[in-house]
C-alpha cells in the first residue's frame, strides 16, 4: 500500500468476501427486487477483473491505493452501472479477513470501517 508504514505497505493478499445490499421501491410481479442469480452475475463479472491479479496495476487502483474501503466503493459504483434502473445499490461490504471489513452505503453515501472484531 502506498504511503503507509507498517506491514501493509509490503506486497500481500487477502481473500476477500463481499456482501452487497440492494435497494429498491417496489417488488417485481414474481415478488421479487430482482433475480439473485442476476445480481449474482453482475458482481461476478466484477470481481472476476480483480480476482488473482495485482491491484496496484488495476485501475483505478493504479492511482489510489485498494483499501477495504476503497474497493467497496468501487463494487458498488461498478455495479450500479449493471443494474436495472428500478434497483439500486444500498451498500457493499468487503472483508479483507473473518475479523475486518468495510462497509460503504449509498443511503447518504457514508463510508463506514466497522467490522473489525476480536471473535
């Protein structure tokens, strides 16, 4: 990581997880927001273009630095792009290990670094 002193400024991994919430006004005649196999799609194609690869050469990562809390930011804005107009993004949440994580909500756009826990 650029610009940080500590361990995290050596090259190193993570095996991420990713939880995204959507958000939506109503529910689809199946009773639906929309299909999670569909949803399931969109954020694989994304992630797919991160996944064994060297962040810091993948843009936008090759500008700022990929942060738990940055690439919740970008799943999410990625994502809103793939999604259906009705259905919205509320928020995406990465965990970088079972401990700690980063959640980045779009219902008022407030970054949010909880979910580091001792457990």
């Amino acid at each position: 990581m650029r610009d940080y002193e500590g361990e995290c400024e050596n090259l190193h991994g993570h095996n991420w997880h990713v939880t995204v919430r959507l958000a939506g006004e109503e529910l689809n005649e199946l009773g639906m927001l929309m299909d999670f196999r569909d949803a399931k799609a969109m954020l694989k194609s994304i992630l797919d273009k991160l996944d064994h690869k060297y962040l810091n050469e993948v843009e936008p990562f090759d500008a700022i630095n990929p942060t738990t809390e940055n690439l919740a930011e970008y799943v999410g804005e990625k994502l809103t792009q793939k999604l259906p107009s009705d259905v919205r993004v509320s928020s995406v949440t990465c965990w970088e290990s079972d401990h700690c994580g980063a959640r980045v909500s779009w219902d008022g756009k407030t970054p949010s670094a909880g979910g580091a826990s001792d457990e």
